[in-house]
C-alpha cells in the first residue's frame, strides 16, 4: 500500500518525504517511510501538515516515542506551518505493505 500525498507543492512534499525516512523503528533497520507506516501526507498550500501514520503493532514499544519523532521533525522543516499527526491501526499495517526496499533489507525477497 503506498502512502496516499495530497501536496500541490511537489517539492515541499519531497522534502517531507526525506525527512520521514530519517526516522526509523528501532526494532527493525528500516525507516517508516519504506516500512509502509505513513498512510497519508496532506499538505494544504499555507503550510498546514497532516500525517495519517501507522506501528507494525498497537504493542509496539515505540508508540510513544517514533510518532512524537516523526512529529517533531516534520515541525522544523522549512515551509510547514503546523503538524498534526493522527496514529491509526485501520488498515492493521502487515509485511506486505512494505516497499521492495525494505523487503530486501529485510530478507523478504
């Protein structure tokens, strides 16, 4: 499943998109974005930013600290006004929603 970006600033939301895959799940090698954890990136043209984000488990050890992450980086970037990240478990995230690159970083193919 690829994150659904809706951003009429192309670059601005590449630059979001680079700063989301220097945040990593600290259990596995792997940034968020390859992971297949951000579901949606809004970008409204004032700088307004929304992240619809996912864990690999409601379990995970990291829902408190890789959404707040995640949050916090996008916040220092240039161009965005606010952020408001929204952590859901619909659609439950599996392997399957990983892109190739993290399947073959993590053995899968």
């Amino acid at each position: 499943m690829a994150a659904i970006i809706k951003a009429t600033n192309t670059e601005l939301a590449q630059r979001i998109i680079d700063e989301i895959k220097t945040c990593f799940d600290p259990e596995i090698p792997v940034d968020v974005w390859e992971l297949g954890l951000i579901y949606e990136i809004n970008l409204a043209d004032d700088g307004d930013l929304g992240i619809v984000m996912t864990l690999t488990s409601p379990n995970c050890p990291a829902a408190e600290s890789l959404p707040a992450e995640v949050e916090g980086k996008l916040k220092e970037l240039p161009g965005i006004k606010s952020v408001k990240l929204d952590l859901t478990f619909e659609p439950t995230w599996d392997k399957n929603m990983m892109s190739e690159v993290a399947q073959l970083e993590l053995g899968f193919m």
